[in-house]
C-alpha cells in the first residue's frame, strides 16, 4: 500500500484504501481518519472517503460524528447500502433502536439483502422487540446457507447479539480458517467490546497478530 501511495499521492482511491483495508483493522484510527481526510480532500465528491470517516468514529465509540458523516454521505449517494447501514449501526450505538432499524431496513433494501446487513437487522428487531420479524430474517439467511456460501462472521454477528458468547467465537474462529472479512475488524468492532477480556478472544486476536 505504501508503494501505491508513492505512485499515486494525489488519488483519492489510494488514500481511502490505505485507511479502509490496512490501518483501520489494525485500529491506527487516527492515522486512518487522515487518510480518509485526504481522499475527501482530493475528491470532495468522494462518497466512500466521508463514509470511511463515519465507520471510523464509529469505531472510535463516537455515534454522534458517525451518524452526521453517514448522513452527508447519503447526501453524495442516497443509494449506497453500506451509508446506510453504518447509519443504522451508529444510532444503535447511541441507544435509537427505532432510527437503526429503519436505516438498515433501507440498507437491506439497497444491498439485496445482503446476509451481512440481514445479521444486523435480525439483531434489531430482537432488540426492537419484533420477534416474528427476527426469525424471518435468521430462516432467510439459513435458506441461503443452504444453497450457498454465507460466511461465518454472519452467524457469529447474530450469535453475540444474543449474548451467545461461545457460539458466536466458534464461528469468530470459524471465520479466521475462512479468511472471512470479518477477521480484520476483530480488534476495532464495538460490538465486540463485552467479550474483549475473554480469553478466547484475546487468543483469536493473537492467531491474527493484532496489536493489543
């Protein structure tokens, strides 16, 4: 990455990149929060730049800022399913279930149903008290288990929001075998913040070298 930074300093992707997929999963969130600012620099108009700047504060535990940059970054693309889903996941974190379930029901919506949103939105309609709804989303995401690759991390984001502790890091550990996505956030996910003094999970942190 830093070689590509070399060869294009002046391009916005390379910047939001940087800070996306290398300094963020190791949580080097204020150098990450630089990079996105100099994409946005580069390309005011650049809708992944600001809405890399919310999932930042987000994971900087600050949902006010997140949710004011997924909101102007909705204003670029008000059809980018990951703004409204890091929307959704920041009014959850400031304790608005109500406003989180109609943003991600807008980013289920926008991504396909995209079982990494569904894993999100199953978990708040348990929290929203909307059982029946809940259970449609898990039995949809099993279906497409059935006829395809669903990744672990999936299963593991649902499991926690149950307070499922063991069965969500079976499938946490599931997820570094698969090289699942998930993996590179292990150190930087609110959500996981319950189980972080867990023993297991200090050992997955360890299996992928993260920083403590």
């Amino acid at each position: 990455m830093k070689r590509a930074l070399e060869l294009g300093p002046t391009v916005a992707e390379v910047h939001f990149c940087y800070a996306m997929h290398f300094l963020q999963p190791l949580g080097r969130l204020k150098e990450a929060e630089v990079e996105f600012n100099r994409a946005a620099e580069l390309d005011p108009l650049y809708h992944l730049a600001v809405i890399g700047l919310a999932e930042n504060a987000y994971r900087r535990d600050d949902p006010d800022t997140a949710i004011t940059l997924a909101t102007k970054a909705l204003e670029l693309d008000a059809t980018y399913y990951f703004s409204h889903w890091m929307l959704g996941l920041a009014y959850f974190l400031k304790g608005n279930v109500e406003k989180a379930v109609d943003a991600v029901e807008r980013a289920a919506g926008f991504s396909e149903r995209n079982p990494w949103v569904l894993a999100s939105l199953r978990n708040l309609y348990s929290r929203a008290g909307r059982g029946e709804e809940a259970t449609a989303v898990l039995k949809e995401i099993e279906q497409r288990a059935q006829s395809g690759y669903v990744a672990p991390g999936v299963f593991g984001i649902m499991c926690l929001g149950l307070g499922q502790v063991d069965r969500a890091l079976d499938w946490y550990e599931k997820a570094i075998e698969d090289r699942d996505a998930i993996a590179l956030y292990l150190a930087t996910e609110p959500k996981l913040g319950r189980i972080r003094s867990h023993p297991r999970y200090q050992a997955l942190r360890r299996k992928m070298l993260l920083p403590d």
